[in-house]
C-alpha cells in the first residue's frame, strides 16, 4: 500500500471512530411531529448499470457486496416543512460508511455491526413540495456487505402529508415498482357508429425504454399498440379478450374462444392470459423513436359475433401491413366503443420515464363517413389506495395528445377525468378498406 492511501485510510477510519463515539445532535421533537418510514422495497431502485452486489428486493437494500452499486429512492412531499432523517438498517459484521444525498445535502453515515438498527442521518428544511429524490452510495466497509436497508423514516411537522407506495393487500409493491398507468378515453359522438379507428402514435427520443407499452388503438374488446420487450426487441401486438372472464386461457370454453381467422407475414398468434384471456398476435419489429406510426383497426358484425382486423404502416416500409384478424363471438355483432389509448409500463423499472403522442384520430362509420375524435379525457390507476404514484400526466402538444409516467419528474398535471381537447386536423386519412392487404 503506498504512503498516500495508507494516510487516507488512517484518515476514514479515525472519521468513523470519531462518528460513531461521539454523541449526534439531534433536532428537539416537537409535540406537532411525527414520523413515517417509506419502505425501500417500493421506493428504491439501484440504478448503476451493474447488477452484481447488491439489489432491491421486498426487504429493501440485500446483497449489498459492491462498492459501486448506487440506489436511489422517492417519496412525495406534499407540504414544506423540516425533516429529520434516519435509516432503518442493520450492518451484519464490521464497520461501515455510506453516503446519503438529499435536498440538496451529503450525509455521512458510519454504523457497525450489532448497533444502529435506526441511524441518524440529517436535517433539512423543504421550502417547495413535489418527488423528493434520495442517492444511497458505499463509501468504505471492513466485512462482506456495506448494510441491509429496510426504510428511511422522516420526522416532521409536515411528515402527513408525504405520500410513498405501499404493500397493499400483500402485492408486494408489484403496481407501485411500475408506475401508474395512464389513459385517454376519445370522445364519440353518441350517433355514431365506429366501423374503423384510427390513430396515430410517435415515441419520443430517449422515452422507449425497457418494459413501456404505448397503446394506440384500444376499444372494449382489445387493444393495439407497440411495446419494448428487452434491449435488442420490440414488438407491435394486438389482442382481442374472450366474453369468457378467466385468467386462464385454458379455461375457456371452445364456444367462446376466440379464432384467428388470418394474420399477416411473420405475425405470431396464441393465447394471452393473466389479465383476461383471449386471442394474442405480435410482429417482432424494430420500431423507433421520433417516428410516427399509423394505426387502424376495423370491426364487421357477423350475426351474433364481431370480427376484428388491425393494421399498421410503418414509414421503413411505405404501405398498410396486415397483423391479423380474429373472430369474437357473444359481442351481438356490436361494432367498436370505448375507444383509449394508454402508456404503462409492464416491467418494474417504475423510476424510469414514459412518453408518447398520439395524433390524428377518425373514426369510419359503415357508410364510409369520417369523423374527426378532437376529445378525450383522463384516467389512471395511481390512487391513494392501491397505486401511491403521482408522476404521471398528459395534454395537448404539437396538436398532438400526450401521456406521461414514472421517472419521478413531474407531478400529475390533470386531476382523473379531466377532459382535454386538440384543434381538428380537418383532412381524414386516405385510405381505400378495399385494397387494405389479406396477408
């Protein structure tokens, strides 16, 4: 060892014997604070782009081997005040040292094995509401692991109005880990009936990240849209569910599965479960970002069943292309309602951030009759409940609608429901249904 880290050593383990003998100042408890402790299981992701040394499991930080692990963790802060931190964590041998950062801060934390279950980390006064972001990094251990951290706990005046996710009815923070999903239902016109709907949707650079699924063509039914699968796949898929409620596919009756009756070139079909069950069709594709992507789906009654077809046109390859068409039956022969887009996230990278456009949506009535959808309005699954996130949002760009989740980097816009409008394009797409292609 040379002089130099030799001194440096010396120095960090004379700063943790000092650290850890000396007694911390803490702030005087009032009698208006409390306290609350957001569980790293939900809240925190490691985020450098190692994977080995550590990881975020539903006890939080384990595993933590690896000096360069980084983790960083969210909550809401929903009213200014002061706060008090401490960390929830246990050190299984030897002496440890780690850094927190936070408002603006860097806390050093020493601990050693059998004490501090609890450890005082800081003070500091918020002065703006909003995603309050922690950066958990190792400094230096004597034994196998830096620490096992459960939680970080707030103490404050204002500690009720900070929001964070939670293990509801035992999930495990499934629904929080992803986001909140987010949806817009377009406005019909109660007169009209919709044979065709179109639409277009464009992914912003840098927002197709793993796991992010953007919907664009959803009715009561099914759903069509484009998602990113792993780091060298891609998919555009569209499914159509059974009137047989079950999450096994399995369990459907042979009278109301549903039939694939054509699917286009190098389209996989099957059956879809776990959330609903029916019929699955999906194209590996190599969609981008910063490219639009028109999308059409049709509906034909056929007695007591419905037909449903789906088409896409892709700008790499210049004309409409065939996904697949299936058969529903028990729908009355009904044609298309309850028309949505949506952004989601499918995976559990829920600190990561989702964006898509949506523009230019028609409807065709059965006589060919095109109408312009210039209206839409607002729903999520984040709640107070069962789905404690709140960075999500949407509205009007370019004349283009949009959605946002995750990331933590912005704060919900529009309360649910909210209804949000675009000014009308005016031409409907050029398109002849006759010439749409078989296969």
């Amino acid at each position: 060892m040379t002089p130099m880290l030799s001194y440096r050593k010396s120095a960090l383990n004379l700063l943790v014997v000092i650290l850890l003998s000396t007694s911390l100042t803490y702030a005087q408890t009032t009698l208006q604070d409390s306290s609350v402790t957001i569980p790293l299981g939900g809240n925190a992701w490691r985020i450098d782009k190692d994977t080995l040394g550590g990881k975020i499991s539903n006890d939080g930080i384990v595993d933590w081997s690896n000096q360069s692990a980084e983790f960083e963790a969210h909550c809401r802060i929903g009213k200014p005040g002061r706060f008090r931190v401490y960390l929830n964590f246990s050190v299984p041998e030897g002496i440890t040292v780690i850094s927190v950062f936070a408002a603006g801060r860097k806390f050093i934390v020493p601990a050693k094995a059998g004490i501090n279950k609890e450890r005082y980390v800081g003070e500091f006064t918020l002065v703006d509401t909003g995603y309050m972001r922690f950066l958990i990094r190792g400094l230096s251990k004597t034994g196998k692991v830096f620490a096992n951290i459960s939680g970080i706990k707030l103490i404050g005046e204002a500690v009720s109005h900070v929001s964070y996710v939670k293990n509801n009815d035992g999930d495990f923070f499934y629904w929080g880990r992803r986001g909140p999903s987010v949806h817009l239902g377009y406005q019909v016109p109660d007169d009209v009936n919709a044979e065709w709907f179109y639409n277009e949707v464009t992914v912003p650079k840098g927002n197709d990240v793993l796991g992010s699924y953007f919907m664009a063509c959803g009715f009561g039914e099914g759903y069509f849209g484009m998602q990113v699968n792993s780091p060298t796949e891609r998919h555009i898929l569209f499914s159509v569910w059974s009137p047989f409620t079950t999450d096994d596919p399995k369990a459907i009756p042979d009278d109301q599965k549903i039939i694939m009756l054509k699917k286009g070139d190098g389209v996989h079909t099957g059956e879809f479960g776990n959330e609903g069950s029916g019929g699955h069709s999906h194209l590996v594709f190599p969609w981008k970002n910063g490219v639009t992507y028109k999308m059409l789906i049709g509906a034909k009654p056929a007695g007591d069943r419905t037909i449903y077809s789906c088409y896409y046109f892709a700008p790499e390859n210049g004309k409409w292309n065939l996904m697949a068409v299936w058969d529903k039956t028990k729908t009355g022969g009904k044609l298309f309602s309850g028309l949505y887009s949506f952004v989601e996230n499918f995976g559990s990278n829920g600190n990561d951030f989702f964006k898509a456009e949506y523009g230019n949506q028609w409807v065709c009535t059965p006589s060919g009759t095109w109408i312009e959808l210039t209206k839409c309005h607002l729903t999520t699954t984040a709640s107070p409940q069962k789905h404690q996130r709140y960075d999500y949002g949407a509205g009007v760009e370019n004349n283009k609608f949009y959605m946002f989740t995750g990331g933590f980097k912005k704060l919900n816009n529009l309360s649910p429901g909210s209804v949000i409008e675009r000014k009308p394009n005016g031409a409907h797409p050029d398109i002849d249904f006759s010439t749409l292609p078989e296969e």
